[in-house]
C-alpha cells in the first residue's frame, strides 16, 4: 500500500482565510485573493508571525472544500500520514490535534505526524503547499497544493492542484 | 552526515523511576527494578494508562544519566533528530516539547518530531527502547535501549545498549 503524506496548513486547513479575516480585522480593509497572490505570508500579512503563535488561530481554521470526502477515499485506499511541521508553534500542537480528531475522526492517532523539518519523513506521495517540504521529498509524486503564497511560482519537478477534486482525480 | 532517530521515554527520558513512584504513591510499597524486569509496563504498573495521561506526567520526568552530555556531541557529528510516539497522548506534546527545551537545548524546533507509528521515519540509525518501533525500521542500525520491559526479551537483530556511555563509546 502506498503511502501519502498530507499537510495540514494550507492543504487541509485554511489559513489563508483566516489571515485574510484577522489581517482586515487588524486594518480595517480586506485584501482579495488576487492582492496577496505572489507575495510571501510575510509580505502579504504584516502581522503574520503574530497570528500563527496566537492561542485559537489553528483551532478555528475553516477545512478545505471536499478534503473530507477526498482524503476518506484516499484513506480506504492508502497509507495516509497526516505532516504537519508544527514544532515551530508549540502552542498549535494539541490544537491542531484537536482540530483533526473534530473533522477528520478517521485519522487515528497512529496517522498524525507534527514535525519541524520534513526531510526525515518517508513517503510515496507528498501533498503539501510549501517548496521547503516537497523540495527534498524523495518520494516518486509530489503535489504542489496552489496557494496564494505559491500561485506565481513554476511548480518546477512538483505537480500543481488546485483542489481536493484534482486530487481525487490523479489519486483515486 | 548519518541521521539519528532518538526517542524519548525510557531513552532520554526516564519513565520507569516514575512509574514507580507514582505506584509507590498508590500501593504504599516501591517495587524494585527486579521486581519490574520482563514485565509490561501494564503489567508491572496497574495504574499505568492513567499516569501517561495525567498533565504533568510527562514535564516531570527526570532525565537519563549522561544523555545530556552525549546529546550534545552526537548532535554535533550527526543529523539528530528526536522522534516522540506522542501522538497517543494529546496533553503530553506541550510537555514534551517543553522538556526537550528546558534539558537539551541545543535541540531546535527543526529536530523534533511527535508521531503514532515512527514506520514513516526516515534515518540511518535509532534509538529506542521498543521493539515495535525498531523492529520495522529500515536503517542499517537499531540500538535497543535497555528497559526493565524489555529485560528479558532476546534483542534480535538490534544492539541492546545499557546506558549513554555505552552509546557513545559505539557512536562517537
């Protein structure tokens, strides 16, 4: 059975609505999509590093359209580790935990992974929205889930997905 | 440079002096490291499963004669990284992070990773006191830490090592 391991932030969970959402909050003004595609979190959200050390920001996150069906299918079929590089906000752990078991209580605990770097983790199929992770994936597959943060970027050797419907579509 | 799982309870960790303390507080007796040997720790410990998930349980534990020290030069030879089974127990993550931060920190936020199943760890060498976890592992070299639980348990094909010293006599 292959094994699939899927990021929570920006993949599973919405972060970038919640920026958007704290960020007009905070000024007063909502950016849309098309302002902050291209630009860095720290770019597009001054108060970036604030929010994500904040008690609740992890807890609240909107899920992703379809992922719950999607990785379900997927979870039937596959070896799926939920990754999620969470060591830098200790504070998120048991928050994001939380969150998993509220709305995807098919992921045990034996399937969760909070790491720093995820050089050391051993997969088939990488699914994430960050360069840093898939970049040095060893893995045969490795989707680029599209952000806002990544949208201008050449997804280079990764597969660009714009949703969990593509997903579903390459994987199941 | 060669990568290093290292685990924490009953490795850098030491649970067992405080299940019997804990035990000790509950049954009015110590039992002895004789007493303990070649039993589970269910076995050995009725209460067991309520101690792993009592706040504090984990935050307390003192550390292993010597790890600090050999830590510390391994980290500088190797790509160390600490790889909890954590995930079972959702309240000990802030607590185990927050150990790891306060005895070895030299250990960044990068290096750390709280997981179920370590089948996803991706390392040239481990350290861990359970079988369950090296018996799947795929590196060229398991090193078994001796614990009472697995006292009397042919080591296999791993290496049975007894203390820090011992650890870095093999590896440095």
């Amino acid at each position: 059975m292959q094994r699939i391991a899927v990021d929570m932030d920006g993949v599973l969970a919405d972060v970038v609505e919640r920026f958007l959402e704290w960020d007009e909050r905070d000024h007063g003004v909502r950016q849309t999509i098309e302002q902050v595609s291209g630009r860095t979190e720290q770019e597009a959200f001054p108060f970036v590093r604030k929010y994500v050390y904040t008690p609740t920001f992890f807890r609240g996150l909107k899920v992703m359209p379809d992922s719950k069906e999607v990785l379900a299918e997927l979870n039937a079929r596959y070896d799926v580790f939920i990754v999620s590089a969470a060591t830098e906000f200790p504070q998120s752990l048991a928050e994001k935990q939380e969150w998993l078991t509220e709305h995807f209580p098919f992921i045990t605990w034996q399937q969760i992974v909070f790491c720093g770097s995820k050089k050391i983790i051993q997969a088939d199929i990488m699914i994430d929205d960050l360069f840093k992770n898939l970049d040095h994936f060893q893995g045969h597959s490795s989707l680029l889930f599209d952000q806002p943060h990544n949208a201008r970027a050449d997804a280079g050797r990764h597969r660009r997905v714009y949703n969990w419907k593509e997903i579903a579509s390459i994987l199941l």
